[in-house]
C-alpha cells in the first residue's frame, strides 16, 4: 500500500469533498475540465430531483474527488495517461495490462478521497 511519503509531489492538498472545494481544486489543476464539471454536476442535480434521491450528488462529489487526486499527484496522473494510451493497443496482451493499470489507478485515487 501506498502512502503519503511514498507518492511523491502532490500539486495541491487534496479538497474536502463539497462542490465549491473540489471546483477551486478543478480551476487551478486541469481549468479547462470545469465546463465537463459543471455540466456534470447540473446533470446529477437535474437526476436527484427527478429520483428524489441524493444519490446523483454523492456520486458527482465521489467521481469529481476521484478525478481530481489523480490530476493532483503527477504519479498517478502519468500512470492514469499512460494507460489510457494502450487501451487500444494492437497487441492484446498489452492493452489489457492498460486496462488492469487503468483500474489499479482509479481504485486507488477512489482509496484516497474516502480515507
């Protein structure tokens, strides 16, 4: 298991987990994902009326926090690209490596914003 110490640089301290302190986040890490964001997160409000439900909100918080440790921590934004890169590979073998890292990444980041 990874810790603090062992991942390196950290761009920002990682947000709380409201919609203000993950957008500030987004707007100085990766500002040109804040329409992506917003368009998102007026999707998840529309959802939660329609469901009566604040389940649409919680996962929009969830898979925004997510994305934003990866674009926080350079290790994992370079693996989390990296993998990206040879989902499509022409060798197989090599394409569902990718999807593994590209999971591995995604569970770990999701680790990190629930501790």
């Amino acid at each position: 298991m990874r810790t603090r110490s062992d991942h390196g640089h950290e761009l920002i301290p990682r947000p709380e987990k409201t919609p203000e302190a993950l957008r500030a986040a987004l707007a100085v890490i990766a500002p040109d994902r804040l329409e992506e964001m917003q368009a998102e997160k007026d999707e998840a409000f529309a959802k939660a009326v329609e469901w009566q439900s604040v389940t649409p909100v919680q996962s929009w918080v969830l898979i925004w926090a997510r994305e934003i440790e990866i674009a926080r921590r350079p290790d994992l934004s370079t693996r989390y690209a990296d993998a990206k890169s040879n989902l499509e590979h022409e060798d197989s073998t090599t394409a569902q490596e990718a999807l593994r890292e590209l999971s591995a990444v995604l569970d770990e980041a999701l680790k990190a914003v629930r501790a």
